[in-house]
C-alpha cells in the first residue's frame, strides 16, 4: 500500500519533539494522535513557513516520532501549488488542500483499513459532515474559517494586559447554536439511539483542570470542567452540534475551545457564566469518549492576560428573539432561491434593452469542432462516465469547450479544469494535448474517485487531481476552463484567471445560484455598478437566466437575461485587459446552459467575428 503524505504548517523555531504551528496543523495533528496507530500509514511533513502573530507551540515525543520537519522548497510541486495543510496520495496523483478536506480524507483512509465504524460515524449524517465548500456552506465556513480566526482573534489580546477580553461575535453564535440548534431529520429515531447509548456508556470521571490531575505519560487526558451546579443541571436539547452523534464537526469546535481552557483554565468559571451551553457541550464529548488526548505541552506565543475580566461587547448582546444562530441549513441554489416576480423581471429586461449595453452574442464561433469519439481510447470517452442518456450530448459539450481550449494551449502551459467532476473535459484535455499539464480542481469526493479511476487506466503522466476549495489551488497556470461551473463558481474562476494573467473557457451554469459571499460580490463589472444595477435586482435576473428549458414561455427571456449576466463578466475581465467573446455550444441543444466565453490577453484572432 503506497503511503499517504501530509504537509502542514510550522514555524522556524520547529525542531525535535516541539512544534511551532497554526491553529489548523494543531487540529490536524490532535486527529493524528486520536486515530493513533490507525494512521501509522501516513507520512507528517511540518513545512517550515514564516512566524505569525499567534501560534501555537507543542511538546510532544510523538511529534519527534512521526514528523518530519522540512524546508518548503522540498515540497513535491503538486505540494507547492496549493495552500497548507496539504494530503498527497494515490501515487501523487490526488492532493486534498484545507482542514476540512484534508481532516475528511485522513478519516476516509483510516475507514477503509479498519472499518472501525466510529471513524465513519465522524463523517455524519450520510457521510456529509463538512463535505461542501465554504463558499457556498455556512457551517463548512463557520468551522474551516470563521470561528478559528475569531479565536486566533481572541489569542491576539491576550498580548496587551491591561485590554478587556472581549470575546468574538462567533463565541455567541456557537453558544446560541447550541442552546436553540436545528430541527434534525428522523429525530425520534435520533433520540431513541441516544438514549439507548447513554443507559450502556458509563460516564467518565468528573476531574477538574488542576496541575494534579495531568499524567506524567506522553498523552494527556482532557478533563472535563466541573463549575457549578447550575451548570451541571443545564440540559442541551442536543448533546452534540449536529445532533445526538459527535461528528467532524464538533472535533473541530471541540480543539479549539479546549484551547481557552489551556490558557484559561483559572478562569473556567467566568467562561462558564458567559457560554455555559458550549461549556455543556463541551463537557459531553469528553464523557462520550475516552480517546480524547491533548498533547503533553501546549502554550500559546501572547502572554496571558490572568486579571482582566471577560465581557461580552454590546454590538454581540442581542435581544432574546433575534435568531443569532449558525443558520447551517441556508444555502442558495436555484432551486430554493425566492422567486422574482414576472413584472419586476420585465422591468429589469427593458432597461437593460433601451441601454443597449448587453454585447449581443456571437452564435457561430464555435461551429469548426469536432472529435472523433469512435477512435479515442476507451478512458477518455465520457461514457466511461456512466452518463446514460446524457453521452452524446456530454460529447457536444466537451468538443466546443476543447475545441476553444486547443486554440488558446501552447506545448508547456499549465491547464486548470476547475469544478472537474469525474474529469471529463480534464481527461480530453490531457489526450489531446500531451505536452501540456493538466490539473483538475474539485471539491466532491465521489466525483473524484470516478476521475481517479479513469486517469490509472489511461496511464498519462499529465494529470494531477485536487480536492479543495476553488481559492485553496493557488499555483500559478496559464489557461483555466470551467464547464458548468455553478453560480458564482464562474466568476471565482474568472478571478483566479485573471489574477494570473491566465487565459480561460468558461460555460456558465445555474446563474440561479449566484449570491454574494464573503469573497465575491455582484454585479462585478464597473460597468455595470456605473449603470445603476442594484444586487438584489441582479440576483432577480440571474434567477430569470435559469429559466430557458424549451418547454417554458419565458424561454427567450431567460436566454437575454443569460447573456446580461455574462456581458457583466465580460465586461469585468475586458477591464482587466482581456479580449472576450461572448458565444455559444454548438449545438446550442446540446445544453440549456449554452454560453461561453472565451478570453485572453492575447487577441483572438483565431475566432471569426
């Protein structure tokens, strides 16, 4: 069994049985040590990278046992164009990038060698936990980004003595998640499992956090906090945050609050009054399991701030009926986005008319493509795919998008397929165009594994698969094409395009789904923001854009409210210095989602206007 590689962060001061690191190589490697012996197939590399403000130093001898510490420039290359921590595996094929991705794999790895259900019961509900991206997951956004800054944030005060602790707006989110959390799916079943659990699970041994209690071993027990008897009456609705099993979720929560305890560990009582749901909370998954080990040392680089007293700022006191929740169940797709009234969408389609500032689209710029699929190797035929019905269409789509792309490609550039899938267009790609390096950029794992598949049968070396975040690839490329892209995924694709200077393919998809994120706001172009559209309006005419199934009377609307949103992105790379066209598959049947555009620094001159 070939052995998987990890790559994380760490600081120059690393060396033996310490680490300097980052919250989220901290995370990763209080995973390590829970599995044990059960990743003993997995290969740690603390990166050295540059100091930050807060970081967090661990003593430990399995740190001298099992990493090994190394400069960045001994990463692989497929290391270096992604941000840490990094999961190399399948022979160098597949890199999972970001602390969930990467904490997801390590449990999948682990899963497949022991079957040891209690790793797969981390995954959650139908294996899902944390499987989505941030940008389009606000609980994926919550843990992965918001909730580890905001206690990174926290850390940072300490440095200042006489500063009041003032504890982040995500404190009091996840306190009132807790207190008041979502409905779940079967929840009579949920509660009967439970309850069934906790008659044969004997709780573990109330401790406190005194310097008596810690072992002189190499592991540490986490000891739950015993405050009042208030607290000990304060009953959850759930004991855990996703319901009545502890998942990846709450491993994730769980390390970086027991890192208020390492520090503040005096002052449990101040905290407790503050957040005693998540006190609660915490104290469930350490008398769940008896796994729970922190490592033997743990200090953090600010000083502590021992007698300033806690507070809650008054921009986070919200009153009883504000709903301050993780709202973990929202999320904009184009299906459960509200629907815009007809009058207001006219309305918006005429002005945009009488402005004539939509570029009107040239249909006929992709009609020279074709590939003989009867003679191309069986991997690279899409269906290999198991598309069904859908193949001969799925071949219309990947000739007009590699058509476009051979146009642009040169012997040596770097090709990203972003939103890959099961590497369709990638794998065409990599056929055609062998001097050049493809890389494909997802973040499902079954769409993964499907490509995965296909790319060890055809045996090419020029092929490398990602599992991340779109923002998480971040080396550098010349050409990047995205075939269906959802929602706002095109324009994240465009941004990374055109932040490297880098040509690009992109068919546009679910226009319905676009929203603005913490990344990406809309319209994009400074034309467009000049012409007065207002966002709301903008997402009511994207949602119009999703509206050109044939059978529909709004069908030729939704195609011009389409081509608005895409001269939006046109508009926006041209002000970046690109040559854009705006055109369509061919056969616009092959797909009701038929827009392309097609840019480049360079002029096109190779389409026909």
């Amino acid at each position: 069994m070939s052995m998987t590689e990890l790559y994380l962060k760490a600081f120059d001061t690393a060396t033996g049985c310490q680490a300097d690191c980052n919250l989220e190589t901290y995370i990763i490697l209080c995973l390590t040590k829970h599995i044990d012996s059960q990743a003993d197939a997995i290969n740690v590399h603390l990166v050295l990278t540059e100091n930050q403000k807060v970081h967090i130093t661990l003593e430990d001898d399995a740190i001298a046992k099992k990493c090994k510490v190394i400069q960045y420039e001994d990463c692989p290359w497929t290391i270096q164009q992604c941000s840490l921590p990094a999961l190399l595996s399948h022979d160098g094929l597949l890199v999972h990038s970001g602390v969930c991705s990467v904490l997801r794999s390590i449990l999948w790895n682990v899963y497949r060698k022991t079957e040891d259900p209690a790793i797969l019961s981390l995954l959650g509900f139908k294996q899902g936990c944390l499987k989505a991206c941030a940008e389009v997951s606000p609980w994926t956004k919550f843990c992965e980004i918001d909730y580890p800054n905001a206690l990174e944030t926290f850390f940072s005060q300490l440095s200042d003595p006489y500063e009041s602790l003032i504890l982040p707006d995500e404190f009091i989110m996840l306190e009132n998640h807790i207190r008041n959390p979502p409905s779940l799916f079967n929840k009579g079943k949920a509660k009967k499992d439970w309850d069934k659990r906790m008659k044969i699970t004997t709780n573990a041994e109330i401790l406190s956090l005194s310097e008596d209690n810690i072992s002189s071993d190499d592991t540490v027990k986490v000891a739950v906090v015993s405050i009042t008897d208030d607290l000990e009456d304060l009953k959850l609705k759930y004991p855990f945050l996703e319901g009545v099993k502890m998942t990846l979720t709450d491993f994730i929560l769980f390390w970086c609050f027991d890192l208020i305890w390492v520090c503040l560990g005096n002052r449990s009582k101040e905290i407790a009054s503050l957040l005693p749901h998540t006190v609660k909370w915490y104290n469930n998954i350490i008398t769940s399991s008896n796994t729970l080990r922190r490592f033997n040392g743990i200090s953090l680089s600010a000083g502590l701030a021992q007698q300033c007293p806690l507070k809650k700022t008054p921009t986070i006191v919200l009153p009883k009926n504000t709903d301050s929740r993780i709202n973990i169940r929202t999320r904009r797709t184009r299906h459960n986005c509200p629907k815009p009234h007809p009058s207001n969408v006219k309305v918006l389609v005429n002005k945009f008319k009488d402005s004539q500032l939509v570029i009107t689209n040239q249909l006929r710029l992709l009609e020279d493509v074709h590939i003989d699929w009867l003679v191309v190797p069986g991997p690279v035929h899409p269906a290999q795919g198991n598309l069904g019905d859908r193949t001969q269409k799925k071949c219309q789509q990947l000739e007009n998008m590699a058509t476009a792309v051979m146009k642009l490609a040169k012997p040596g550039d770097v090709i990203v397929d972003f939103c890959s899938g099961g590497g369709h267009l990638g794998i065409v790609l990599s056929h055609f165009l062998p001097k050049c390096k493809i890389v494909l950029v997802d973040n499902k794992e079954e769409s993964i594994l499907r490509g995965m598949g296909r790319i060890k049968e055809m045996g090419t070396s020029n092929i490398t698969q990602y599992q991340c975040n779109l923002d998480f690839f971040r080396g550098k490329f010349d050409i990047g094409v995205c075939l269906h892209g959802c929602g706002m995924v095109t324009d994240l694709v465009l941004e990374a395009c055109i932040r490297n200077s880098a040509s690009f393919v992109v068919c546009p998809c679910c226009y319905g789904a676009i929203q603005n994120t913490h990344t990406i706001t809309f319209p994009r172009s400074e034309d467009f923001k000049t012409f007065g559209i207002q966002s709301e309006e903008y997402l009511t005419l994207a949602h119009a854009g999703d509206q050109t199934e044939s059978s529909l009377k709004t069908t030729e609307r939704g195609f011009y409210c389409m081509d608005i949103i895409d001269t939006d992105r046109l508009f926006d790379a041209r002000f970046h210095g690109y040559d854009v066209k705006l055109t369509k598959l061919h056969p616009v049947t092959c797909s009701p989602k038929n827009n392309i555009l097609i840019g480049s620094k360079q002029k096109l001159s190779q389409y026909k206007t």
